[in-house]
C-alpha cells in the first residue's frame, strides 16, 4: 500500500530525517562549523559534533559518509546510545539488515526507555515485514511516560498495520494518529486510503479533501485516490475533475496512466 510522504515522516530519528535525496557535494553546507572547536577537548562534546554530521550526510542520502561519522562520534564516546541507535538507521538505509538489528539492541540496552529508538527500531522491523516485533516496539515508544510524539509513532503503526492488511487495527490507529494531529495531511491520506480498502467511502472522501485542498499537499496518489472515491460513490463528475487534475499536473506519473487506462482497481 502506498503511504503520501510517509518515509519521509516515519523515519525521524530526534532531528535527523532520512530521505533518499543525494548530492555531489561531499560536505554537508554547516559541516565544518559543526567541528570547528570540537576536534579535541572533551570526548562527549567531539561525539555529539560528529553524531550530527552523520545525521546530516544521512538527511542527505550519504549513507556510507554517514556511517564513518558515526563510528568516528562512536570511538570518542563508545557507550552513546544515541550513536548506535543512528547507527541503526544507517544500516538499515545501506541494506545491512544484521548490523542494523544490532545497533537498534545496543541502543536500547544502554537507554531502554528511549521511545525515539523504540519508534525507529519498530518501523526498522515493519520495513522487515517482521509486523508483530514491530508492534511490540511501537506500543513500548507509546507506553514511555510524557513521550511527545505520539502521533507519529501512532502514524507509524497504522501504516504498518495496514501493510499487514489489519484494517481494522489500521482504522483506529491512525484515526487516534490524526485526533493528536489533524492538520497532518499524512495522517489524513493514510487513514482515507484504509477507510477505502474498508469500503467506507464517504469517510475517506472526507479525510482526503483536507489534503487535496492544499495544493502543497496534494500529489498524484492523493488525487488518483480521491478519483477512486468518486468512482466509488458513483459522482462520475468528481471522476473526471480529479482525472483531468491528475493528467494536467502529474501528466507522467504511473497514477495518470492507470486513470487513462481505466485502471481504477488496482
């Protein structure tokens, strides 16, 4: 199931964003002002510089360079559990499924409480597909006392919910996710796109409007869901406006050629 931004919200780890953008440059703009007095002196002050550049190299899609960050703020301060759990990020955007896992558990041997490295090491095991793990990490983050971002874990055990094709559990979930935060239009998308494997129609209707009435919101799969809706509903008119929204703004993507093609159950 397709999830609007959904990577790009699901993977924040306590101000490091992973996406898959990369770019020529070999040093992030700030990387040098990061280090710049914190070469030498106290080991903790050297690890937390390097730990944020190895959060900015990964924000980057610089993988590889955000690993030798992160071993570098690991040897000054071996026992920073922040460290190992972005490690486990880094891992996991490299493929090393192994290292990843390990990384994940040191971290919360050394912090077991930390709900950020319960939140990623969840959505680390749903990307696994490994969905029961997952939501034992997921309700361990929810279960930490004055924990701030409850919708976002919310978020993302609803989008793993759905994935496991419990919709029911998908259902409440990301209805809880956007009760905490309705202007998220990720949370508005995900939980119309379940409503609709639900058969609740005027329900996803609903949710999706919030989304497509924001132009910055709105994008191919929220526009080809919405035309999906409609068809659903049976307003042929409301069909064809999000179709031709669809062709004129996204004339090239995938979404515009199944709605040319007729494909709208699939």
């Amino acid at each position: 199931m397709k999830s609007l931004l959904a990577a790009l919200l699901l993977a924040l780890l306590a101000g490091c964003q992973t996406t898959t953008t990369t770019t020529s440059s070999a040093t992030p703009p700030d990387g040098r002002a990061i280090m710049r007095g914190n070469e030498g002196g106290d080991p903790e002050r050297r690890a937390r510089a390097r730990l944020e550049l190895a959060g900015l190299y990964l924000s980057r899609g610089q993988a590889q360079t955000a690993l030798e960050e992160a071993r570098q703020a690991l040897a000054a301060k071996p026992d920073m559990a922040d460290a190992h759990a972005l490690m486990g990020l880094i891992y996991g955007a490299l493929g090393d499924v192994r290292e990843a896992e390990a990384s994940f558990q040191r971290a919360l041997r050394m912090a077991p409480n930390d709900a950020d490295t319960m939140h990623n090491y969840g959505w680390f095991l749903c990307q696994q597909r490994r969905f029961p793990d997952g939501d034992v990490q997921f309700n361990a983050a929810l279960a930490q006392p004055q924990y701030r971002e409850v919708p976002r874990t919310l978020l993302a055990q609803g989008v793993c919910q759905a994935r496991a094709n419990r919709w029911e559990d998908a259902e409440r979930t990301l209805a809880r996710s956007f009760e905490l935060d309705p202007a998220n239009p990720v949370a508005a998308y995900n939980l119309s796109e379940v409503l609709y494997r639900r058969g609740e129609y005027e329900r996803a209707r609903f949710y999706l409007r919030r989304v497509n009435a924001v132009p910055e919101y709105s994008n191919a799969q929220t526009l080809w869901l919405a035309a999906r809706v409609e068809r659903r509903i049976g307003n042929l008119p409301g069909v064809q406006d999000f179709g031709r929204q669809l062709r004129d703004r996204f004339p090239q993507a995938p979404e515009a050629t199944l709605y040319e093609q007729g494909r709208f159950d699939e």
